[in-house]
C-alpha cells in the first residue's frame, strides 16, 4: 500500500488524540472527569452558539410580549427537538469522519450539495448581520459607538483563531460561550414568581394573549433561535476536526445534552428577565438598540441591565465565531480545500479567508444606520426555520444511510422523532404563510386553534 | 491538494499513526465517497421541500414589504 502523506493537521489532531487514549488507561472517577473534560466541546459550542444574537432578543422579545406562561415549556420543547437532530451529527461524523456538506456533496451528488451550501451560506450570512446588530446594541448601552463595537468584535474573532489550534480555539470560546449564563443572574435580579414559573413549566398557561400572526412569529423565531441548519454542519463539521471517534459517542451524546440543558437556563433566563415588562404594556419588539437593556433597568437595576446588555453582546461575539468557522468548514468540504482550525495560516489561506470575508462583509452591512433592530431579527429566525426541513431530510437521508453509519445508522425511535420535527417546522411555515397571504383566511379558520 | 501540505518527519508520522485511526487522517478523509442511489420517494420529498422552501422565503420577501409600507 503506498504510505500515507502525513499533514501538521493531523500532527496536532494525534497530540489531542494522545491525551484522550492516557486519559483511558486510568481508572477512577478523577480520570472519567478529565476524559470528559477533554471530549466535550462542540454539542456544548454548537447550544450555546445558537443562543446568539437573534436568540436572546427573540427569547426578550417573547418574555416583554407574552410574560411567563405557555413559552417557557415550549422552549424546553424546542430544546428537546435540538438535542434529537443534533445527536444524529455527531453519530454521522464519529462514523464517517466526514462534514456534512461533504457528505451531502458526496452520496447526493454535487446538484443537491450546491443547494444545500447555498441554503446554508445565505443563511448563515444574514444571521452573521443580525450577530453584529446584537454586538452593537449590547455595547451601544455602555455607550460604545457602533464602529468600535463591530470592530471589538473582529479583534476577538481573530484573535480567537491565532493560535491555529482547534483545542485551544475550543477552549478560549467555550469560556466566552459559558458567559450566556450571565441571564441567569439577570433573571434573578429581576424577582420571579417561582409558583407562576413552574405553572408555566407543568400547564403550559397561561396561554398567550394578542393577534395570531404576532403569536406565530415568535412560535416560529423561538423554533428558529433553538434549531437551525448551521448547528447541524458546524457540529458534525468541529466534532470531526475534534478527532472524535465511535468509541467516543457517549461522551459526544452527554456534550450535546450538557450543551442543552446550559443553554435551555440561558434561554429561560431571558424571557423571565424581561417578562415584568410585559405587565408594564413595555414590548422590546418597539425598542432599539441601547434602549433594551435601558428599559429593563427600573426592573432588575443598574447591575442587571448591565449584565443583559454584556450577555447580548457576548452572545453575538461568540456566535460571529462560530456561524463564521461553520462557513468556512462547509467551504473546504465543498471545494475540497483543507478546512481545520489546526492549520496553519499558510496551509489554510482559503479556509480563514472565508471565514474572515463573511464575518467583514456581515460586519459592514450593520454599519449601516437605521437598520430595524428587532424586526430583522425576527425574520432571519424565522428564515431559519424555513430552511430547516430540507436540511433535516437530508439528516434524515445520511443517518440512515447503512453504507457509511454501519451499526449506527438511527433507531427508529429517532427517525419518528425527526419525522415529527419535520412535520411541525413545515406546518408552522405553512401556517405562517397563509399568514401573510391570507390573513382573514387564516384567522377566520386557525384563529381559534392558535394560542392568542 | 495534499501534495501542497509540507511533509512531516518520520518521527511525526509514527505519533500520528499511533494515535489516529486511518480513517481520521486528513489525506483520507479528502477521499470522495461514492454517490447512494437515490429512491423515486427520496427524490420527489426532496424536490417537494425544494419548493416549499423557495415559495416560503417569496412570502417572507412580502411579508417584509408588508412591514416596510406599513412604516414597521
């Protein structure tokens, strides 16, 4: 067999590789926490990522329009559908060490890959302008200006990505990603009633009150600030840079739930953070940029709006890092160009120069005044929503494709799962739509089965 | 593509292929996997989401002209 040339991407990939197999020679609850602490990673990222920009203000937008009720479970719910889908990457890329752009480009042919990459870099490209609006708005309350916030935020995307190390990269941005849970103190601040929250959490209820249209904007803005088709690339896609293997599932699978759970507290957190502005008729949708966290001050206090508008900001520095190196791996996957954040600069020009052209493209575009905050973030969620039942057949298709899963192709309890998730993000699409087109149509015959 | 990536030292190359498995060098997994026939069903729910998605995103494109006439 001929010898197999050997790159300084897969030098480091070995050195990560190496500590997990010492790692697994020891016995003892010390040494299952380091295996853990070194095989965690992307399912945590990938959940917190998407507890971006968009996520939190639609989360603020939900709690200041419908208080604490029939939205805190159905977060939880969408949350459950996350782990589901996302699970179904990670078994993918333990088993074929493949991203999946790659693997869509290769078992479907490049017709339906060029779809899918097209779906994903117009997706991704808009949600990256709604991360630097939320950047700015967040820096806009410690009266940052605009230009300097944008490019605060391109310093540490690039600076995030110097080391040209995945394990270091993984570590510095899942440390940044864990501040998400800066809502949860805000929440706090901000005196809930605990009996009303776990009443919402077991009833459902109250149900939500106001026009159904606006109900199902942010029913389908929640669904898209939980489950989008970039998570589904950027995991698989970092969880094979990662180096992880089948052995290492179990570990992957409780990433992936741990990644939920942290950032389902960060979700929650903001709508009971901004739920009292609900009782006092305040809707953030009306609100722009520095105003948000202004406007819960009187609320949770001077320290409380602080920390809202840093975790905004946090929350859209952190997924501008991860939307953007989403991109760039389903570049080099598609153009088959080397695509790891262990390469060098010079051996991947092409993989950060994608990765830095959509992150100063997005960036420009935000510069620009007058822009509707809250509205543009609303609808790129629920873009994302719409884009999500293509890419989920194609999940579908390649999870249960025997050829390249073997012996980890889904249980047919997941592909029901999956089934069903697809069925209510096309009905919810479709019930959107008839919306817009029809509105006293859908009124006069869904009016009464919608909440609100 | 590989041919453009420097070469590692024997001693490199003995580490990798201690603590990698094949299948996970970067050489072999810029390998193509070849093409799954696709059934007429597959096709046709492909094709239907296809279009659900173009016609979905024309009617979020006027529901943001909707919102831009109506001063939003």
């Amino acid at each position: 067999m001929r010898q197999l040339s050997i790159s300084h991407e897969d030098v480091d990939r070995a050195a990560d590789r190496g500590r997990v197999a010492r790692a697994r020679l020891r016995t003892g609850w010390s040494s299952r926490l380091r295996l853990l602490w070194l095989l965690v990673g992307p399912g945590i990222l990938v959940m917190l990522g998407e507890n971006d920009g968009p996520s939190m203000l639609s989360y603020a937008s939900t709690g200041s329009s419908y208080g604490i009720g029939f939205f805190l479970p159905f977060i939880v719910l969408t949350f459950l559908m996350a782990v589901v889908v996302q699970e179904m990457t990670v078994r993918l890329a333990s088993a074929t060490q493949r991203g999946h752009a790659e693997l869509i480009f290769d078992r479907f042919g490049p017709f339906w890959g060029w779809f899918s990459a097209i779906d994903l870099a117009v997706g991704n490209f808009l949600t990256l302008i709604t991360e630097f609006i939320a950047v700015r708005a967040g820096m806009s309350y410690f009266g940052v200006p605009a230009w300097l916030a944008i490019c605060a935020a391109l310093a540490i995307l690039s600076l995030a990505l110097l080391t040209h190390r995945y394990w270091t990269w993984e570590r510095v941005t899942l440390a940044g990603a864990l501040l998400n849970l800066l809502f949860v103190p805000v929440a706090l601040l901000a005196h809930p009633n605990w009996h009303a929250v776990g009443h919402a959490l077991f009833t459902w209820r109250p149900l939500p009150s106001g026009s159904s249209q606006q109900t199902l904007l942010i029913l389908l803005s929640d669904i898209g600030a939980t489950v989008t088709p970039w998570m589904l690339f950027f995991q698989q896609s970092a969880t094979v840079d990662k180096g992880l293997t089948r052995r290492d599932l179990g570990f992957g699978r409780l990433d992936t739930v741990a990644g939920a759970a942290l950032a389902a507290c960060g979700a929650l957190a903001a709508v009971i953070a901004t739920a009292p502005l609900y009782a006092r008729h305040l809707n953030l949708a009306s609100l722009r940029e520095a105003q948000f966290a202004q406007a819960l001050r009187p609320v949770v206090g001077s320290a409380g709006a602080a920390l809202f508008a840093l975790g905004l900001t946090e929350a859209g520095i952190v997924a501008c890092i991860t939307i953007s190196i989403s991109s760039a791996y389903a570049f080099g996957e598609v153009a088959r160009r080397p695509h790891s954040l262990n390469l060098p600069l010079r051996e991947g020009k092409a993989f950060y120069g994608v990765l830095f052209f959509c992150a100063l493209a997005a960036a420009a575009i935000v510069l620009i005044p007058g822009l509707p905050l809250v509205y543009v973030v609303l609808i790129v969620n629920v873009i994302a929503v719409l884009a999500m039942p293509p890419a989920l057949l194609f999940l579908y298709l390649l999870a249960n494709d025997r050829e390249i899963m073997g012996d980890l192709v889904s249980p047919p309890l997941a592909n029901v799962v999956t089934g069903l998730v697809v069925l209510v993000l096309v009905a919810a699409g479709v019930l959107f739509g008839l919306s817009i087109i029809a509105p006293h149509f859908f009124v006069r015959v869904f009016g009464h089965l919608l909440p609100g | 593509m590989m041919d453009k990536t420097p070469k590692q030292s024997a001693a490199d190359t003995d580490f990798v292929l201690l603590n990698l498995e094949q299948e996970q060098l970067a050489e072999v997994r810029s390998r193509r996997l070849g093409r799954r026939h696709l059934r007429p069903y597959e096709l046709a729910l492909m094709w239907l989401l296809r279009v659900y998605l173009l016609f979905m995103v024309g009617v979020v494109i006027y529901q943001v002209y909707l919102a831009a006439r109506g001063g939003k």
